[in-house]
C-alpha cells in the first residue's frame, strides 16, 4: 500500500491513519479507498460538517431554493461569497475530470463498505466563517474579499503532478507561512483552530483503529493537537458582536440628517442643495452598481430610489430592494437552479444565470449604496461648512 501522504499515530492504545487529501486529486481519492479497505478501520473520520455532509450526500438543491428568503435572511452576499471561493475548485475538478470533494465521498461510501462509524469532524462552517469575520478586521476582510473575486476571474490551471506536491511537508509548511504573512488573523480561526477540533473529534471516535480523512493542510497541526485535550464547546463559541459597526450605522444617518435640518432652517436654498446631492450621490451609485450586475431597468430604477432612503436606516438596504424586484422581473426558473452549478465554472455565468445575478444585484447595489453614501455625505457636510 502507497504510504506516501499517510501519517500513522498511536496512542493511548488506539491507532489514529491520517490521510492528507487535496481536495481535487484523483489520486485521493483512490488512496482514501485503498487504504479504508485494507485497514478496515472501526470509524472513519471525515473532514465535513453537517451542512456539507447533507451537500454532498444528497447534491447541491438548488431546486429548493428560495431566493426571496436568502435576500430577507440577508444571506445573499454570504452565498454569493460562497459560490465563488468554489468556483475555482470547481473549475479545478472538472480538468480533472473528477467531482470537486471526491476524496470525501469515497470515504463516506468506504466507511459503510467496512462497516466502520462515521464521523463528522469538522467545524460547523457557519461559526468557522462567524469567527473568521470577527476577528480579520477591516483590512484583512478587504483582502479576502479581494481574494475571493480574484478567485472568480483567475483562469489558471494547474497539473495533476503539481497538486500532488501541495499534500509534500515542505510545501505545504511554505504555503502556510506565505498565508500567515497575509492573513496573519485568519489562519488561527481557518487552520488552527479547525487542527483542535479535529483533532479532538478524531482522538473520541470509537474503536481502536480510525482512518482520518483531511485536508493535507490540516495534518501536520492535527499530529500536534492530538497529544492536548481541547474544548469542543469554546471552540464553537461565536465571537462577541462588536457595538462599534452598529453605533456607526445609525450615527452617520444621524448626523447627515441633523445637518441637513439645520441647514434648511438657516439658509433653505443650501439646504436643497444638500438633499439632491445625497439623492444623487446614493442613488446614481447603487444604480450603476444594479448596472454593472445588469439588472432590469425597473430594478435599476428601484436601486435609484431606494438608496437615499435606505442608507439612513441601517435596518434596511438598497440591494434587498433590488434584489426582489429582479426577481419579480426576472424570476428564476427551474432550468436555472439546474445549470447554477455549471454556470459558477465561470465568470460569464454568473451574470447569465439569473440566481446569480440576483445575487450580483443584492451585493453591487448595496456597494454603491455605500460609497454613495460616503461621497454624499462628505458633500453633505462641506455644503454645509461653505454656508457657514
């Protein structure tokens, strides 16, 4: 049996086999199965949730989406985020003629031919992405919002033999040195937070032999954590809501709308002045936004209106507007859930897919909103000072 990305582990009188994986290699996923069958472990170990485990058990149902309730739940930036960290991937997978996670099915259907228990290891995503968002700050989120649309736009491929040698130690220590230097804040929720859970999900799997089915970023953290005991139940905390974003929102429209009161109590004609330049501003920016997303005149139109509006109530926002109008307009047909997956393979799709422009819209209009507002504002507040 090839032994190469295997890592063996014993303690405590159980037998842990550690498989690093990269996520679309072929050859994964037929070491996961070779090794699953030879070892004919008591547990298997994967590195899903709940929430992917029932996406890849049961395909992604778009067909059961409703776009109404992602746009109220105000989950369309969060799942416009997510189609497009796995669209790379995506594309990835499909050179390689296999489907994206395919080491992790192999384990899943591996484990039940072995009559070996399954277990979910990882994190729950949401409180993984929860923790990550509230501990980059504002500078590290711009910068994996950066990496995300770079993500999207990038046209690289790479070969099968230079995938393999990311599961090698001394790439992979490299790799995460350049990570940390980058995203100093999110490797500690991402990586080294995910090693403990996992490592302590692994360490209580039942029986005295477990096959671990990993990311072969996650290894060398598991081999160090899986010696210390951690806390699952601090682990799955959600970080502590910060007030200062919140004190922000409803301070800015405050202060804009106080200052456009005084000035049309001491001089009416700066003070319409101001209004059209707010109305301007806001909605000429979340409309080019709705624009660039190619959104129905009508939304384009709603996005316009909405946005001076919205932008002094933070409790409301441009892009939900425009969101549903385009999906009135618009509405999404069954053939579109269907082709979501295909589509997100590539850039033009998610703007010919109607779910996704939908989701374009939502997140572009509520950019523009939010520049709008900054410009508008400043203006705001130097036509007030020029009528001093």
């Amino acid at each position: 049996m090839d032994e190469e990305n295997i890592t063996r582990i014993h303690q405590d009188g159980k037998e842990y086999i550690l498989i690093g994986t990269a996520h679309v290699s072929k050859h994964s996923a037929e070491q996961v199965k070779e090794v699953i069958a030879s070892e004919q472990p008591d547990a298997v170990c994967i590195e899903l949730d709940k929430q992917r485990y029932k996406s890849v058990t049961e395909g992604s149902k778009w067909k059961e989406m409703d776009i109404f309730q992602v746009i109220r739940e105000k989950k369309a930036t969060l799942l416009l985020m997510n189609l497009a960290i796995s669209s790379f991937q995506k594309r990835m997978a499909k050179q390689f003629g296999i489907n994206a996670g395919q080491e992790m099915i192999q384990g899943i259907e591996s484990a039940d031919e072995a009559g070996a228990e399954l277990v979910l290891a990882d994190r729950d995503i949401q409180i993984t992405f929860s923790r990550i968002w509230g501990t980059i700050g504002l500078k590290g989120k711009m910068m994996l919002l950066m990496q995300v649309i770079g993500g999207i736009f990038s046209r690289e491929t790479i070969t099968e033999e230079e995938l393999e040698k990311l599961k090698s130690k001394d790439m992979l220590d490299s790799m995460l040195e350049e990570f940390t230097e980058h995203f100093p804040r999110l490797k500690k929720p991402l990586i080294d937070e995910r090693d403990q859970y996992l490592a302590q999900k692994i360490k209580e799997a039942p029986g005295d032999k477990i096959v671990a089915v990993l990311g072969a970023a996650h290894v060398p953290g598991i081999k160090k954590e899986i010696n210390t005991e951690h806390d699952l139940e601090r682990l799955q905390k959600r970080p502590p809501k910060s007030k200062v974003p919140k004190i922000i929102a409803w301070a800015i429209p405050i202060l804009i709308l106080s200052v456009i009161a005084y000035t049309f109590w001491t001089n009416p004609a700066a003070g319409w002045q101001q209004t059209v330049s707010w109305i301007l501003w806001n909605g000429s920016l979340s409309a080019i936004g709705t624009a660039i997303a190619l959104g129905h005149p009508l939304t384009i139109l709603t996005a316009f209106l909405a946005a001076p509006l919205s932008s002094l109530n933070p409790l409301i926002a441009a892009g939900w507007f425009a969101g549903l109008v385009q999906t009135l307009v618009r509405k999404p047909n069954v053939g579109d859930f269907e082709q979501l997956a295909e589509d997100v393979h590539h850039v033009k799709g998610f703007w010919n897919n109607k779910v996704t422009r939908i989701l374009l819209i939502v997140v572009l209009a509520n950019i523009g909103s939010s520049i709008g507002t900054f410009i508008g504002g400043a203006d705001v507040i130097r036509l007030f000072f020029d009528n001093l």
